[in-house]
C-alpha cells in the first residue's frame, strides 16, 4: 500500500495564497472578454422612439446582441440636441454593457451651439460605423423647381426668396443648406420647425419649395411619391432612384455632406471588449437582411471598424463646428 502524506496547514495556506495572488495580479482583460456580455447591452437613443435613429438603434442591437450571444435593450434619452443621450453614456459604467447610437449630432454638431457636459473626442471609445446617409434635395410635387440648377438661379434672382426648410437649427437638414448656399455664394431663407415632420408636411403642401433632406427621412416620400427629388449627395446615383442626378452631375461637385450614424461605449472601455463589441457590429453588417433594411431607408452600411470611426471623428468634428461658426448657425 502506498502512504500518502497530508500537507500541513501551512503548506495548504501557502499554496492558496499564491494562487490568490496570481489570479489578482492578472489583467482585468483576461478575465472581461471571456465573461462578457454578463448582462443585457442598452443601446441609448437620443432621440424620441419611433424615427430613424430609434429604427437604427434597434436593428443594431439586435443583431449584435445575436453575434454576442446576449440580449439588448433599446433606451430612448431624447433632449438637448442629443446631448443627454450622450452625456448619459459619457457617465455609465465602462463595461461595455452601454452604449450609444450616436452620430453627426452627438459628435461634431451639438457640442459646438450647446454646453456639451463631455468631450466627444475624449470621453468615448468609438466601436464602429454604421453607415451615412446621403443628402438628398427635394421639393414638392407641382414645384417650379425642376433641377437644382433653378434652385440656384432662383436664389440668384431674388435673394433670401427661396426658402428651405430644416427640423431645426444646426439640424442636418440646416447645416446641409448652409453649406450649399456657402458653396455657391447664394442667400436663401431658412424656416426651422421644432422638430417632428411639420417641414416635411408644409413641403408637400407647397408652403417651403425646398429641403435639403437625410435619406432616412425622405426615402419613404420619395417612394411613396409625396415628394420629388431634385439631386441626391453621394458618388453615384441611388439604385431605387435611377433617374436622380447626384450633386456632381447636376453641376455642383463640391458638395460632400451626409448625415452618419455610429456606437460609442464610455472612454476606458477595456481594449478587449471594445474589440469584440467592434467585431460583432462588424458581422452584424454584412448580414444581407441588415445591409437591405439599412439600404431601404437610404443608409449606405459602413465596415464597423472602430479606428477607421476614431480617424474619422477629428476632421468631422473641426468641419462642421467651421461650418457652424462661419455660418453663425445658434441654437433653437
């Protein structure tokens, strides 16, 4: 028979001792990625439910919850210029169990016409681009205006007698009509409506002859036959509106305005989690159901990558915050 001996306590607490220490001393990344996601990921709006940034925040995380293997939950934080979204995400728990459906608003237009309680340069991981929209300009049914050309003589013609309606000051909508009028050196009234489709409504009616509109928002009119387009702002035409001329060839080339749209998880977000997080809305982006439902309003999907989003962030923000200062544009 062989004899077994018994360690002795001290050899027994020694041994727990150092495995307690090794366990502690490893990274918090070691152990993050293999546990995550340990709950549901909240994916926060900031916008009201039911348009489309909610649409896209819930596609999003459905089918990245899918890839991850979890849940999601879609929270709606509408307010000051989609600050308080992003404020309320600057401040969560950077686990990666929240995140932002943030863009345009949230990361180079609101900070610079309101008091931003974060940096958006600093206080966000990027995870990824979900892809942009382009501009589309469109006018009503029986308009005079038949190309974007008349737009522009028009408002050569009589200046400040054009008007062009926007959801609102430094909204998309508004900043896309500066830039254009900046370009081409013409005056043109701007109407903001407080949000909502009230400038959509009074365009169909006949009452503003323009909008320079995001593709989320008008596609659904164009195809319902609401409204009529008159150029849309990408490098090539639309493939549901073939006979549309880009900006380009309606002879105005150096308009390159689109809205965007992407996630963000609170700065210090470990590496590991915001890589997996980054893969996973990655997949989610090429799934042909995804690409199709993207593509049906107007939203051209991107790759996810989150350093292509984190290079592109800098230039964006000094861009639009130019626009803004050089066009005097203030908030509602």
């Amino acid at each position: 028979m062989i004899k077994t001996s018994n360690p002795s306590r001290r050899t027994v607490l020694t041994t727990a001792i150092w495995g307690a220490s090794a366990v502690a001393s490893m990274p918090l990344s070691a152990f993050s990625q293999s546990q995550f996601p340990s709950k549901p990921i909240t994916f926060v709006v900031p916008y009201p439910a039911g348009g489309a940034n909610d649409m896209l925040g819930r596609l999003i995380g459905l089918k990245m919850s899918e890839v991850l293997g979890g849940t999601s939950v879609v929270e709606n934080k509408p307010g000051a210029g989609a600050l308080l979204g992003a404020s309320a995400v600057a401040r969560a728990a950077a686990d990666g169990h929240t995140l932002l459906i943030g863009g345009l608003a949230t990361h180079a237009a609101s900070p610079h016409m309101l008091k931003a309680d974060y940096d958006p340069l600093k206080d966000f991981e990027s995870i990824g681009m979900i892809g942009s929209a382009p501009i589309i300009a469109i006018t009503f049914n029986d308009s005079p205006f038949k190309t974007l050309k008349d737009v522009v003589d028009a408002a050569r013609k009589d200046p400040k007698g054009v008007m062009y309606g926007t959801s609102g000051n430094g909204s998309p909508l508004h900043l896309a009509g500066e830039l254009f009028i900046s370009q081409n050196k013409i005056e043109m009234t701007h109407v903001p409506y407080k949000g909502g489709n009230a400038h959509i409504i009074d365009l169909i009616g006949g009452r503003v002859p323009v909008i320079f509109d995001t593709a989320t928002n008008c596609v659904p009119l164009l195809k319902s036959g609401k409204v009529r387009a008159l150029a849309v702002g990408a490098t090539a035409r639309l493939a549901d509106f073939p006979n549309v001329p880009t900006f380009a060839e309606a002879g105005y080339p150096q308009f390159d305005f689109s809205a965007w749209y992407a996630v963000f998880a609170p700065a210090k977000t470990p590496k590991d989690i915001v890589a997996k997080l980054s893969g996973a809305l990655s997949t989610a982006l090429k799934t042909p159901d995804l690409i199709g439902k993207l593509n049906g309003v107007g939203v051209t999907a991107s790759n996810g990558d989150a350093s292509q989003l984190a290079k592109f962030l800098p230039g964006e923000n000094e861009r639009i915050g130019r626009l803004i200062k050089t066009a005097n544009i203030k908030p509602d």
